[in-house]
C-alpha cells in the first residue's frame, strides 16, 4: 500500500493533460518532489516540483534522468501518444509500440534500482482499449495492450520486491489527445489524477479512474482474466521457491 504524502514522484508527460493534473494531484497530497518529465523546458511555481528533460522514447534521456532523479518512490508512466490508423503501414505500428510500449518498458528499466530500495509503485496509464482496440486507433490499442500485459508480468516479478505495479484503465479524457472526438462524454483530467492516487492508496492493481471505465471494474476483477493472472502468480511463486530451495 502507498501514500502520496511525504513521497518522492516523477510523472513522465507532466506538462498538460492528465499528465499535468497528477503532478498537480501529487502537490496538492503533500508530496515531498514531483519530477515533471517533459520534452520541452517547463517551469512550475511550486519549488517542489523539478523539470527533467525526458523524451521516453530517448535511451539517453532516460538515462540522464534516472541519474537527476536519484531516489524514487512512485513512478508514473504517463507520457503517451496517438494516431488514427488502419494497419495498413507498420511504421506507424512501430512508433505506437515506440512510445506507448518501449517508453513504459524502458523507463521503468531505468528506475528500477531506485523503486526497489524505496520499495516504492510503479502506475501505468494505460487505455480501456487494452481491454477492447477502438478500431480506428488499432495501433495505440494494440501498445496499450501490450504495455498493460507488461504490467501484470512486472507485478508478479517485482511483488517480491515490494514494488506494486498499477495499470490504469483510462476511458475518455478531456485532453489535447481527444480534441475533436466528440461522441461521448469526457472526462476532466484532474477528476481522473484524484481517482489514480486514490487507487493507489487503495492498493488496486488495475484502476478505473473515470465514468466510462468504472462500470468495467467489477467484472474485470471478478473475472476469468484476473483470476488467471492470480493463478499465474501464485504458480510463478512456487516454482521459484522450489527452484531456491
Ligand atoms: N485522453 C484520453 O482520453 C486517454 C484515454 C486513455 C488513456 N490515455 C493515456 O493517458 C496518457 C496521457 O494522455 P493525455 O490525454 O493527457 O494526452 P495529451 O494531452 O496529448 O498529453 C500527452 C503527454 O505525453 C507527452 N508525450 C508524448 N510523447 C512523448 C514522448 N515520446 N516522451 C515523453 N513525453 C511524451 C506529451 O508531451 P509534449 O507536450 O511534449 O507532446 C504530453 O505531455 C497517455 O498515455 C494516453 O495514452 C488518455
């Protein structure tokens, strides 16, 4: 179980969107230091908050960024793009898995050291299309999909490490990402940033933060896919026993 209190954050894609609005969240639970990760130079008022240049799909920046930051307890991997696509051409497939997949993957590779001696949590923002690809966007979903099923693999590794791993399955947002997408209501990122730290707090490993993701959070915890992965874990823990004995 995590606070928000007292700790130390970084969220990458801090400077709008949902991004902003957790690291906001975090001030305005009594974090310690927010790191803001962004592309761009970014300035906050509170003297809390520190920016860190951070292209997640940029070996060298993360890098550079894990060596800024230091000491870590709570990781948000925020920082995500979009593209409306058919399938028709991989290089747009590969630029999805770039940043939504391998950015998640890679940062986390590089915070790793620091989350382990905090035992500290890791939150994923994933999608609601990781449960269903929108069929317009197939190859986002596809990399949410994969970035989602990362993280269950990362919980069960990293449970016996203390390290909680958290997926976020994000429905509509009121954001730049979804300017113009007119076809249902839209959620208010700060509302989304309350509902991710209360999550946390909560200790859920999947987190519904918003009113088109809620309603699928029973039947997913209730679940044959859930249940699996709870079976996994539990095979995966005795075989490494066995294997250590
Ligand atoms: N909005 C929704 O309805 C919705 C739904 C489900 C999931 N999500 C997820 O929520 C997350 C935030 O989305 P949002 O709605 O807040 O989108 P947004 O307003 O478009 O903001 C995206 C953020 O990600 C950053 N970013 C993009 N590519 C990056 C990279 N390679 N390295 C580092 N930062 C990068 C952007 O930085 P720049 O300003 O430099 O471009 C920006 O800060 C994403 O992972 C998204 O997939 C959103």
């Amino acid at each position: 179980m995590h606070t928000i209190t007292g700790k130390t954050v970084l969220v990458t894609g801090a400077n709008r969107g949902i991004g902003r609005a957790l690291l906001e969240e975090a001030l305005n639970r009594g974090a310690k230091r927010v790191y803001a990760g962004t592309r761009q130079p970014f300035d906050h008022p509170d003297e809390r908050v520190t920016a860190v240049t951070l292209d997640v799909t940029d070996a060298g920046q993360i890098e550079q960024a894990a060596k800024t930051v230091g000491e870590l307890d709570v990781l948000v991997n925020n920082a995500g793009q979009v593209t409306f696509d058919d399938l028709s051409d991989r290089a747009v497939l590969e630029k999805m898995f770039a940043v939504n997949f391998f950015g998640v993957y890679d940062t986390i590779q590089a915070f790793l050291p620091a989350l382990i001696r905090s035992q500290g949590a890791i939150i994923n923002n994933i999608s609601v299309n990781a449960f269903a690809p929108f069929p317009l966007v197939s190859s986002y979903s596809a990399a949410k999909a994969a970035a989602f099923n990362l993280s269950q693999s990362l919980r069960g590794l990293l449970a016996g490490k203390g390290i909680g791993v958290h997926a976020v399955m994000t429905g509509l947002v009121d954001t730049d990402m979804t300017k113009g997408f007119d076809v249902m209501a839209k959620a208010a990122p700060e509302h989304v940033a309350k509902n991710v730290y209360d999550g946390l707090e909560k200790g859920e490993e999947e987190i519904f933060p918003d009113a088109m993701a809620e309603p699928l959070a029973d039947s997913w915890r209730s679940g044959g896919g859930k249940n699996l992965e709870r079976q996994y874990a539990q095979m995966a823990a005795q075989i490494a026993a066995a294997q250590s004995a």
